[in-house]
C-alpha cells in the first residue's frame, strides 16, 4: 500500500515521465546491463536496437503512473508482462536487480529532481508492482506444474521438419523423455531456447501453430532474412531454417500465453480470424480448436500474404475447408501478380472486405501479422463500433511497435 503523500508524488511524477519516459529507459537498460550482465539473456538485441523495448517500458511505467489509484484497469496490461515474464522464466530474484538500476536510472537522469520524496515513492510503487507480478508468476509456473508437468526448459528432439511456404517451416517436436504432452489452450505460445553456433543461449517465443497431440507440438518459424544493408539475418529463425533438422535436440519452456481461443457467446456469433504472413500460427491452432470444441459454428479466415509462394498451409487449409462446411476460407494477396493463383481478392484488409464477409452482424474478431497490418485492422474493428471484448489480437514484438 502507498501513503497519500507517496501516491501524491507519483501522480506528480506523470508529466515528467511523459516528457522523459524513453531518455529514462534506454539509460535503466544501459545501466542494468553494465550493472548486471546476468540478465542480458532475458532480454532480445534486435529490440534494443530497434528501440521497442525502451518505448514498451517507458509507456508502461507512465501508464502504471496514471492508474496508480485504479490498478484494476491495468489488469490485462499486468497479465500480458506476467505470461511474458514467465515465457522467459523470470523469478522473484531478478525484481530487486531492476528496481535497484530503476531507482539509479531515475536518479541519474532526473538529477535534482529525483528528491527524497520521489525516491521513496517510486521504490514502494515498484514494489508494489513487483509483488503483484511475483504472485502471479508464481502462479502460473504452479499451473504450468499442474497442467503440462514441467516448469523450466526440457529437451526436444525435431522429429520431422516441412515447408509451409517459401519462407516458413514448421518443427514438430517430441519430448526427448517420451512422457506425453498435455494440450496447450489454442493460441498460446512456447518458449524456445538454443544456443546458435555455441554462442550464450537465446530465447524466443513461437506460438503452437498444430492441434493438440499427446506426442509432438509444432511450431512454424518464418525466416527473418535480413536485408544485407545493416539489416541482419534473425539470429534464430536463420538459425532454425539453416542448421536445425530431424533429429537434433531443442530446449522449450511450457506453454504461456493470454490470447487464447475464448468459450462461443450464446447466439450466432460468428468468429473471424485475420491472419497476416506467419501470423497464422496462433490462429490456425485456434481454428483446429474452435472446429473441434465449438461444432457448428460459422468460423471466417482472412487469410492475408504477400502472394501466393509466401502464403503458409495452403494444403492444411483447404483440407479443412473441404471437412467443415461451417469454415469460410478468404485469401488475400498484397503483392498478387500474374504467377499467383488460389487468392480470393487483393489488397489490405478493409471495410468493403469485412462488410462481404461478416456485414453488421456481431462477431468475435482474433488477429496476428505484422505491425502495419495490426494498426490497420485494429483501427478498422474499433472504427466500425465492435465491442473491445470482441476484439483480441497477439504481436509478435512489443506491443508498443503496434502503436507506432
Ligand atoms: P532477431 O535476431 O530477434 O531479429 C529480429 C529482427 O530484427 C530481424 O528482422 C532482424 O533482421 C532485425 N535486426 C536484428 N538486429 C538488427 C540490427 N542491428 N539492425 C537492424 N535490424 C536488426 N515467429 C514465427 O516465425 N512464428 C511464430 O509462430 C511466432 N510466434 C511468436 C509468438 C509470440 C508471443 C512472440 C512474442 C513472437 C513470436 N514470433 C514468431 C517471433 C519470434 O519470437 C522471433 O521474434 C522471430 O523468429 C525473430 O527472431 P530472430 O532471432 O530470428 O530475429
């Protein structure tokens, strides 16, 4: 619990915050990572550099600042950080490690102005923070407990690897011990840890893209190529596509996740799945969940890809559409030209196409693709008056990039 005066400057604290939220930031995650280069592993180089992490951070702590009296609001918010957290097996220890190189970083930029006052008040509101996400961290490592039987990494061997497009390749992966997998909820994601040509190991999250079986889990990497002009090659995803095959072993933490397939409402209410490039995978785990638990219910994919090579699970795809008459399949091209075939129109999503497809009728809308088509559906949903509840969607970065 904060004191008035503590909540008093906190609130005070929001303009500056506003003002020198990012400055703040990229000094903490120098600091920390000078300070305490243990934890550089919970963390992604490509996001520091592309300065996501330091937005995403900067704009959590001013929203925290906002809603220091109504956290409630902030619930998804905290639930999204915890599943995260957990993803990458964050623990109780490492709290301390960032509120202490906070608590500097607030000093050393706001020199004067980070007073006594300010200190303590930042120091509790940490605190109180912190021990919101413990608790639920906690929590979830006791479920995944319960749920899937393991907590940390465990060994994986590839059992088989296919293309799905030109540019994306599914890993079905059984566990190197034989003990049965436990179904993960539709739409979550695995964390994947490896250690490309002996460097320091990496993680990164890849969503459960297969339906659930008792022996493998699959995983659909699409390969970040890099442009050759500074932009280089993703470190995992080049590493899965170049170097990884039948047989050689990968570590992977239990499923996490929020954006997960939710009960249907009572009524006709169709469910819509927008899915950009590899963005599918979540969503087609939640397509093979909602045919199999929620039988009869009208289920639209717009499916959305550069063209027709780089479009993912086009077999897979059109087998389910011919089993289940209550699946309409949509494919749109951005980049179509005369080689393309199998595509249903062209273009960005848009109101003319959701208006085909659903018209005025309520629908629950799930979504995932890269960040420019997000902000254009996202934009699009909020414009024609869907109810935010009806709206759920997964990014493959920090969130903050969505917003840019
Ligand atoms: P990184 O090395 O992390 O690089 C990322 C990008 O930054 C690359 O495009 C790279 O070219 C660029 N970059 C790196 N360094 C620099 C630099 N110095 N200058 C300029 N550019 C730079 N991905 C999938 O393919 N399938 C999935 O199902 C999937 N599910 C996900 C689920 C969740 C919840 C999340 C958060 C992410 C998911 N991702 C998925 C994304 C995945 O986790 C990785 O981010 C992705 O594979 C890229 O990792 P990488 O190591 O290959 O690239």
């Amino acid at each position: 619990m904060l004191s008035e005066s503590q909540l008093a400057v906190i609130k005070q604290t929001v303009p500056i915050l506003q003002e020198h939220g990012e400055t703040l930031t990229r000094h903490f995650y120098q600091r920390m990572f000078r300070e305490n280069p243990e934890v550089l592993a919970f963390f992604n180089p490509a996001h520091q550099h592309a300065g996501t992490q330091q937005r995403a951070l900067a704009g959590a702590i001013c929203a925290y600042a906002q809603h220091i009296e109504t956290p409630e609001l902030l619930a998804d918010a905290v639930e999204l950080i915890a599943q995260k957290h957990a993803s990458l097996q964050i623990l109780a220890e490492h709290y301390p490690i960032v509120g202490a190189n906070l608590l500097a970083a607030i000093q050393e930029v706001l020199g004067e102005g980070a007073t006594d006052a300010v200190i303590d008040a930042w120091g509790a509101a940490y605190g109180v923070l912190a021990d919101i996400l413990i608790a639920r961290e906690g929590q979830i490592y006791a479920d995944q407990q319960k749920t899937h039987g393991w907590n940390g990494f465990r060994r994986f061997v590839v059992a088989r690897r296919e293309p799905a497009s030109d540019n994306i390749v599914s890993f079905y992966l059984r566990p190197e011990d034989g003990e049965p997998l436990h179904a993960a909820l539709p739409g979550q994601y695995l964390t994947l840890r490896v250690a490309p040509d002996g460097s320091e190991p990496v993680m990164r999250n890849y969503s459960l893209s297969g339906q659930p079986d008792p022996d493998l889990y699959r995983i659909s990497v699409k390969k970040e190529a890099g442009n050759g002009a500074g932009q280089p090659a993703g470190v995992v995803s080049a590493y899965l596509h170049e170097q990884i095959g039948e047989g050689d072993v990968v570590e992977l933490a239990p499923p996490c996740g929020e954006f997960t397939l939710q009960p249907a409402p009572a009524g006709e209410v169709p469910l819509v799945l927008i899915a950009g490039g590899v963005g599918i995978t979540p969503l087609l785990a939640m397509l093979h969940g909602a045919l199999a638990q929620q039988a009869g219910r009208e289920v639209i994919l717009i499916q959305c890809a550069r063209n027709s090579a780089e479009r993912p699970f086009v077999e897979e795809l059109n087998s389910l559409q011919g089993m289940h008459d209550n699946l309409r399949c949509h494919v749109r091209l951005s980049e179509a030209s005369e080689e393309d075939e199998g595509f249903d129109s062209e273009g960005f999503v848009d109101g003319e196409l959701l208006d085909e497809l659903v018209g005025n009728r309520r629908a629950q809308y799930y979504f995932c693709g890269p960040a420019p088509m997000m902000r254009i559906v996202n934009q699009l949903l909020v414009g024609r008056g869907v109810d935010a509840a009806d709206i759920h969607f997964e990014f493959f970065g920090p969130k903050e990039e969505m917003a840019a």
